[in-house]
C-alpha cells in the first residue's frame, strides 16, 4: 500500500498537479490526511500536538508566519521543510469559542460585569485572527466556522453544509468563506436521526454524548472535522 501511495504521489510530481497545502488551526489531521491521500504535500499546523497520527506532517507552531508561503518549518518528526512560494491552497479552522453565537448572552456587561468585557476583548482577537486568514496572501483559501459573528463582521460565508450531506448521521451547521474554490457539492446525504427527549426538544448524537465531558475535551472533539467532509474537501479542492 505504501509502494502504491509512493507511486502515486511520484505520478503526481511529474504531471505538475500535486499541491501544496496548509491546514490551519487542525490537531485532528483529518483534512490534512484525506489531501495526502491524494497524493498532495499537505500540512496540519497548530500549537499542540496532533492527535492524528502523523507527526511527520504537523507544524506545531503559530500558523500566522507560515500563511503567504516561502517559509520553512520543523514538522514534530524534527525534519525541516520549506516552501518556495506561496500556498497552492489554504484551509484555515481558527477557534470559534469566541466567535459563535451561541453563547451570545454572556457578553451583556450590564449583567455580567467584567466577565462579559474581557469575553468581547477576546471576540476582537478571535475577529482579528479569523480575518487574517482571510487577507493571506493565497489565491485560493477556505475557511471554516460555526454560525457565528463573522457572518455579519466580515460577510455571509459562500456556503452553509451539514454534515448528514457527507455520510454522518450529524446535524451541525458549518458555514464556509471561500476564495478561488467551488462550492464543497454533497456526496452522500443520509436522513439525520436526532435524538428526541420528552420534552420534545432534539440534539444532534455527538453534541448529546460530549456534553457531560470537560469543556477543553469536549470542544477538542466537536470541533474535528468530519471524515467525509474532509474527504469532499480533497476529492473536490485538491
């Protein structure tokens, strides 16, 4: 399998079409492994470690110096890597903890306090860093969110997806902000079977089961994307 994978990757040197290709802001490798699936020289960047098995392909660093390309980096393997030039395409995942709207009634000070100040001091950051995504100097960049301020701080997304249109018995709104790149098409939209309580309300499987863990756990699992959305991701960008 692995002779395979190297054949085709050489395939993909010599016909000119591998990328080159950073994914910001991921420790789960999902996106970063279905593009090297492909055959394409793909990165995970994020200042912990990955959990996706692949060291060889993770930049544990600030992401922000590596964004407009011709720069060098260590992968955690210790190997050093440079990029002539800049990105053939950029994936960028910025924490949404402060950029959601979900928790929108925190941030009113009248009832809050101080609490509420420094979680919209934080927003700003959280803005300015999305946004430097969004200004890199990339022809094409993808970046993904939860429905949150940037819709109305910066512009609508080109797309909201679900992942039930990707294979995942999930409901999760996901909006996308795309430069250069088609609409991510679904690829196998199955019927999403919430779970019902008795008061009538509904959750979606993976929000009921992570609800009870520790808030850095649980928000380190819902926010890996999932495979098949990934998987679009490299079928139909790379």
């Amino acid at each position: 399998k692995y002779n395979r994978r190297m054949r085709y990757n050489n395939r993909k040197r010599k016909w000119g079409r591998m990328m080159k290709v950073l994914v910001a802001c991921e420790e789960s490798q999902r996106v970063c492994i279905a593009f090297r699936e492909r055959g394409h020289e793909a990165y995970s960047c994020d200042i912990i470690e990955c959990s996706g098995g692949h060291p060889e392909w993770h930049i544990m660093q600030d992401v922000l110096p590596l964004l407009n390309g011709n720069c060098g980096f260590d992968t955690m393997d210790g190997r050093t890597h440079k990029i002539d030039g800049k990105w053939d395409l950029i994936i960028a995942h910025p924490p949404c903890t402060y950029l959601t709207v979900a928790a929108n009634k925190y941030y009113n000070t009248a009832k809050y306090g101080e609490k509420a100040a420094l979680r919209q001091q934080k927003r700003e950051q959280a803005k300015e860093f999305f946004m430097c995504f969004a200004n890199t100097d990339c022809d094409r960049v993808a970046i993904e969110n939860p429905i949150g301020v940037m819709s109305t701080s910066y512009c609508k997304p080109s797309q909201i997806i679900q992942p039930y249109e990707y294979g995942h018995n999930e409901r999760k709104a996901t909006c996308l902000w795309l430069k250069n790149l088609p609409k991510l098409q679904p690829t196998k939209i199955v019927e999403f079977k919430p779970i019902v309580f008795k008061s009538g309300k509904t959750d979606s499987k993976l929000h009921y089961e992570t609800f009870k863990l520790p808030a850095d756990v649980r928000s380190k699992i819902r926010s890996k994307t999932f495979s098949g959305i990934a998987k679009a991701m490299a079928e139909q960008w790379g």
